[in-house]
C-alpha cells in the first residue's frame, strides 16, 4: 500500500493463485543479509527513546536483533504463537484485492527482495527491511494485529463502496506514517517511520510538519506525498482507541459522506482540528523549491 506504480497484474511465473511465492531464504547473498544488518543497526541505535514501546516490545519477542534477513518460517512461528499472524513472501507489489485478503486473514505480504547497499536511505517499492523491520514487530501486539486484520476487512468493502483512496489514507496516515501520545511524550509506530533513518528524527525533531490529533473522517479526507517526508502526522492516544474507532465505526455512510466532499490538501489546517504542533513547512517549502 506504499505506492501502486508497480503493482504487477497477474501472478508471475513461480507465484501461487494467492500471490505468495516461497522465500528461499538460502538463497539470499552474504551481500544481501549484510544490507539488512546494515540497516538493523543504524535503526536500533536510533529507535529507543523515539518508537513506541509496542513496537520496541515487539522487536524483542520476534527475535529481530538476530543477523540476517529473517526467516519467514521461524518468524512465522514466533508470531503465530503471539496474535495468530503469518508473514508470507511475495514478489513485489500485489493487487488491493489479494492485499486485503491476505491481511484479514492474518497474512502480512512481504516483499522478497532487499535494497542494494547503495540504497539505503531510499526506495520507492518497499522491500523486506521495510517490511520486515518496519511492520513486522507492531503484529506482535494484540491490539495493533485486531487493527491490522478489521482494517483488511473494511479494504474489501471499500473496494465494493469505490472508497479505496479514502481507505487508503487511513492506512497510510496510521500504519506507515502513524505517531502516538505516550506517557513520556510522542512517538512513532508507523513503519515507514521506524525503518527510516532520516524520518524517524524528522517526525519528531523537526518544526516542519503539522502534527495533529487522530480523527477518523479528517484523516480519510487528507491528501498525502509519497516521495518526502511527510508535512503532517496525526497522532493517536493509543492503539486501543484506534481500534474502538476502527470496529464501532459503519463504513458506507461516511464513505457517502466524504465522497460528497472535497480532499482536504497536504499541510492545510482545518477548525476542529487538535493540533498538537503547528508546523512551519519549511522543509516542505525547501524541497518543493528545489
């Protein structure tokens, strides 16, 4: 769900009816595990103090910390024994329709390549350290992995509604790019935060962005960029009332009711909005500039 400019439209040759393809872990390079424990080591250091403390938790009881690319089967294992979830690998970026099955069925799709050394800071199609480090260890939460499933659920009826962009923000805006009020301050859980060595500090350090208060329909109407950092996070007060909201909320009239309104644009301040941090964009401005 990061990006749908290379989503293939048939299973490739290899590939099961369902998308998955086997992981052959041994068949991945000393180049290629050196990548991940490249990546594992300068996030690791940077994590404590920044990401949430489900997620750190998570990292521990996955057993992440081991050399490597990790091995689907034994994480798998790990994880089926805590929240019932599975990581199966697949070649690339899959159809909505395979993507939410897979996930309301405690499926997580991983991608089966990993960066190059020359990549490290950034890569448009997610692959496995993305995927891995930055998703796996929320899953092993039981909260976050009910979101996870009842948000691959709600992706079926939205594709039935014609609501998948406004799906897709929800996903986007929490999932990849998601911050939380915690007792010792905000911090960040979505994954393409925490396997970001750049955005990590930005979502947190920086006066740039607009850091503001979950809401459900707000978020659904907001565009986002897919190629910088972000110019606003939402913050939620705990995966618990994610959830609430994700469960107690019925779907087909909001979504009558946002597609009847207009997007609210990037870095744009709506009243009623909680902000936490009002950004000064600029960074945004710098980089549009450039």
């Amino acid at each position: 769900m990061m990006s749908d400019t290379h989503v293939l439209e048939r299973p490739p040759e290899g590939a099961g009816t369902d998308w998955t393809v086997p992981q052959n872990w041994d068949a991945f390079t000393r180049e290629e595990h050196a990548v991940w424990d490249t990546l594992y080591e300068r996030q690791i250091r940077l994590l404590p103090g920044r990401a949430s403390k489900a997620y750190l938790r998570g990292l521990d009881l996955l057993k992440l910390s081991e050399s490597g690319i990790p091995n689907f089967e034994e994480l798998s294992e790990r994880l089926m024994k805590l929240t019932g979830w599975q990581v199966v690998a697949v070649p690339g970026l899959v159809p909505d329709d395979v993507f939410f099955d897979h996930m309301a069925n405690r499926r997580f799709v991983a991608g089966n390549f990993i960066r190059r050394a020359d990549q490290l800071d950034y890569l448009q199609e997610p692959d496995v350290f993305h995927d891995v480090f930055g998703h796996v260890p929320l899953l092993a939460d039981p909260v976050f992995a009910d979101y996870m499933e009842a948000y691959g659920r709600g992706g079926l009826r939205a594709l039935e509604h014609g609501a998948l962009k406004q799906l897709s923000r929800l996903y986007w805006y929490t999932v990849e790019f998601g911050l939380i009020e915690e007792d010792d301050g905000l911090r960040i859980y979505g994954a393409g935060i925490v396997s970001s060595f750049g955005e990590s500090r930005f979502a947190l350090d920086s006066d740039s962005p607009n850091r503001i208060g979950f809401d459900l329909k707000r978020v659904m109407r907001t565009n986002y960029r897919i190629d910088d950092f972000q110019q606003n996070y939402f913050v939620i007060p705990s995966f618990d009332e994610l959830l609430r909201v994700t469960i107690e909320t019925d779907f087909a009239p909001l979504y009558d009711e946002i597609l009847a309104q207009p997007d609210i644009a990037i870095a744009a301040i709506e009243p009623g909005d909680r902000v936490i941090t009002l950004g000064t964009q600029d960074y945004a401005r710098g980089r549009d500039a450039a």
